[in-house]
C-alpha cells in the first residue's frame, strides 16, 4: 500500500512543482515589466544591496523559475513589491490549468 502511495506521490509532484517555478517566473517577469526593469537593471540594484548576481545568471534563474528563497526575496525587495496575493497566486494555477482550489 505504502508502494502505490509513493508511486501516486511520484507522479503528481515534478508536474505541481514546474507550476510553482512557472508561477515564480510569471510573478518576476510581470513585475520587472511593470518597472520596466531589464535583467542588467536588476543586477544592479541587488550589487546596490551586496548580492553579486550577474544578468544572465538572474535571466535564467527567472527563466527556470528556480532559486532560492533567499534570492527570490532580496529580489522582490529591490523591485520594491510590495506583496503577492492568494488570489494572485490561485489564479496563475488556473491559467496553467492546475487550479488549486
């Protein structure tokens, strides 16, 4: 019983997980896009705060949807976000056909 459970677990996490890095991403992009921020942009304003990210490394974290917590929220500190929203996020699943709810 324990075998079929992890084989139900497996199957179901690496696609809910790749909606979470797509959700990362759209998060970022949509918000560096309100600020007309470009990637170079954004590695300078997180050197400004002592956190050495080159563009194309933060290009294809926020392509990937993949990095840290860390880094995810020095990054919506120097965006100056200000929060996300439940709502927010439960509608990007919707949009990628996952709805969590």
């Amino acid at each position: 019983m324990s075998e079929n459970n992890d084989r139900a677990t497996n199957n179901t996490v690496p696609s809910l997980a790749a909606d979470w890095r797509q959700l990362v991403q759209r998060l970022l992009k949509a918000e560096m896009s309100k600020r007309g921020t470009k990637y170079q942009d954004l590695s300078d304003r997180l050197a400004n705060i002592g956190i050495h990210q080159s563009a194309d490394n933060l290009r294809n974290k926020v392509n990937k949807g993949i990095m840290g917590a860390d880094l995810l929220l020095q990054i919506m500190y120097v965006l100056n976000m200000r929060k996300i929203e439940r709502d927010e996020i439960t509608e990007i699943f919707a949009d990628l056909g996952s709805p969590l709810e």
